[in-house]
C-alpha cells in the first residue's frame, strides 16, 4: 500500500479569492497547497479590464505569506461589451491567462455575464486568433429548463455551436457535474478540456437535500445524481490529459450559507490535495495523481511544469468544523469529518 505520495507541486485551475480582508485571509490557503492558481474575476465590480486585472493581481500578490511562492494567473470576465483589444493587449502583457464566459445570472456575481452568447462571437474570434484561453461556466440560465438540466442543455444550445465555430479556440468546461459532459469533451478535440472540483467527486444530490438541507452541499452548478458522480470519478481517475484540477474554491461566511437565501460556493482551498487524493486512493488511482493534479493543467494551458515537490501521507486528518476569516466563522469543505490523508507540504 502506498503511504506516501510525492508529486509536483500542483496548480488549481479555477479558484475564487474574492477581494479586500477575506482575500488577504483565504490566499495563504491556497498558496501552502499550489503554485498557481486561475482567480475567477466574479468580483463586485467585476474584472473586465485589464488595469482592472493588473490591480487585483498585485493585491493577491501582497497577500501572499512571506517566503511563498505563488503565482495568481488571472482571468477577464466577459461581458456584453467586452473590449476584445483591451483583452488581447492584457493576454500580451501576462495581465490575463484566461477569459471567463458566465452566462448572465447563472452564478454567484454574475449579473455582468453575457446576456446573449452569439453577441460575443467576434470577441471570442480575437480569442481564437490570439490564442487565449476561453473558461465557461456551462449552464443556461433559462427559468423553463430544470436546475439538473442546465449543464447538459448547455451543451446542446450553445458549447456545441462555439467549439465548431472556433475550432482552435483552447476552451476550458469548467468544473462539470455530469456524464453529458464527460463525454461531450472525451469527444472534441485536443483543444477542450475541463476542470472537476472534489466536491462533484464526493458528492451526489443527496448529499444536500437528504436528511434536511444541506447548505454547505451546495454549489454551482449543483451536484447531480450519482451515475453523473461516477462518470466524474472515471474521467478524473482515468488519466486522460483533458481533465485536470479546478477545486471552484468559493468563500461565503457561514451566516451567509445558512441563511433562508443560502449562498453557492464551497470553500475547499483548506482540504484541496487531501480531498482530491482521497478519490484517487478509492479508485486505485494514486498512480495517476500527478497527471491530474501537476501536469494536464499546464500541458493545457502551454505553461511549465512546477518543478518543486510536495509530499501527502496516509494519516489522520481531522477537519475543523468551522476556520474564521475576518474573524467570522466559515466552513471548509469537509469540516468536521476525518480524512485519511494529509497534506505535509
Ligand atoms: C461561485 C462563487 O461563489 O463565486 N459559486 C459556486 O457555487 N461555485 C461561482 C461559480 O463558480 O459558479
Ligand atoms: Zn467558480
């Protein structure tokens, strides 16, 4: 049995830091675990620009603990009035790594998303023609359409129509929850791929609505059933270089989760490497770690390897049911469970 897993030191695709004193508490959780990170730009304003991106950049970077080495990669949100030339210069300058696409009101600060996709099609041509990475969040926002449908349909209305449209256009399908999915990007071209939070590898639905509700379950897009969570579980496990780590690190303060309007967003960055390695283990998998964790990322998005180390054990780790971030209390995915692997550094 293995009992020690040694990797490169892994990168997080698709994080959220959000901004002021409850950014400048959360970095340090992520930047013990990663090198990089992708920071989502769903900040109130949004990030649409790229002084806009610079800025926040330099407020994570003085966030970072000292003798850290971490390295935000930041993202452009997309709205209906992009400035394809604003974004092609921040991408030319390594202000921006990616561009982000929330359909309006699908998510947590998304009311700037794109209203109407076909709008953005010459925005995401400069993309193309650039080379920049494109990162959606998959889901229609329509009312008529199912909360459990939103990912798969999606697919169907839109995904399908860009990834043919742009076919050298890099698109990332992040943090998917369903088998539609799975099979919609083992099936594009080596230009898809798609990050998979350890959230939607642990959990089904029930695991939010069962027993009473369940709010710090909940996240965006919702865990689906469990057929879903297994395709998750083989695409993550099975080695394939077009899935890769994106823990959707989101964090709201407890009062705001349990609430009678609860917010989506799971706060995974303090048991990121242990959750993930966790799935790893049950599957057989831990050879494939690396691949997932350190390697598929950055093969995707033309960026070096880190060449650093870092070491899990199988061992006791107790999660503490509630952290305090500016001094309010929050709950770290897992929080109050025990895993059987932690995180050494
Ligand atoms: C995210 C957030 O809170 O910013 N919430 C979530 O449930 N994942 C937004 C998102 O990625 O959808
Ligand atoms: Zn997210």
């Amino acid at each position: 049995m293995t009992d020690r897993l040694t990797i490169r030191r892994p990168d997080d695709w698709h994080l959220h830091f959000r901004d002021g004193a409850v950014m400048r508490e959360v970095v340090p959780y992520t930047a013990r675990q990663f090198a990089r990170a992708i920071v989502m730009p769903n900040l109130t304003p949004p990030v649409t620009t790229t002084v806009l991106g610079a800025a926040y950049r330099d407020r994570i970077l003085a966030a970072v603990p000292e003798g850290v080495s971490f390295t935000p990669l930041m993202t452009c949100y997309l709205t209906d009035s992009t400035d394809a030339d604003d974004l092609a210069r921040g991408a030319a300058e390594g202000v921006f790594t990616a561009a982000k696409m929330y359909p309006a009101n699908a998510t947590t600060n998304s009311a700037a998303g794109v209203s109407n996709i076909e709008n953005l099609y010459p925005v995401l041509a400069r993309m193309e023609a650039e080379d920049i990475v494109l990162c959606i969040h998959g889901e229609v926002t329509d009312h008529n359409v199912d909360v459990f449908d939103r990912e798969k349909e999606f697919i169907e209305r839109h995904l399908r129509a860009i990834v043919a449209s742009f076919p050298k256009l890099r698109v990332v399908f992040e943090h998917i929850t369903t088998s539609d999915a799975v099979d919609f990007v083992m099936e594009a071209g080596p230009q898809v791929a798609a990050t998979i939070t350890p959230q939607h590898l642990h959990i089904n639905r029930n695991a939010m609505l069962v027993g009473g509700i369940q709010p710090h379950n909940y996240c965006l897009p919702v865990a689906k059933r469990e057929t879903h969570r297994l395709a998750l579980r083989a695409a993550a496990t099975g080695g394939s270089g077009k899935f890769f780590l994106g823990t959707d690190s989101a964090p709201h303060l407890r009062s705001a989760k349990e609430s009678a309007c609860g917010c989506a967003g799971i706060f995974g960055a303090p048991t990121a490497l242990e959750s993930y390695v966790t799935v790893f283990d049950e599957e057989g998998a831990l050879d494939r770690f690396e691949g997932f964790a350190s390697l598929h990322g950055p093969a995707f998005y033309k960026l070096p390897v880190n060449e650093d180390k870092v070491t899990l054990e199988r061992a006791e780790f107790p999660v503490p049911p509630v952290l305090h971030v500016t001094g309010e209390e929050i709950v770290p995915w897992h929080g109050g469970q025990t895993l059987e692997w932690k995180f050494l550094g």
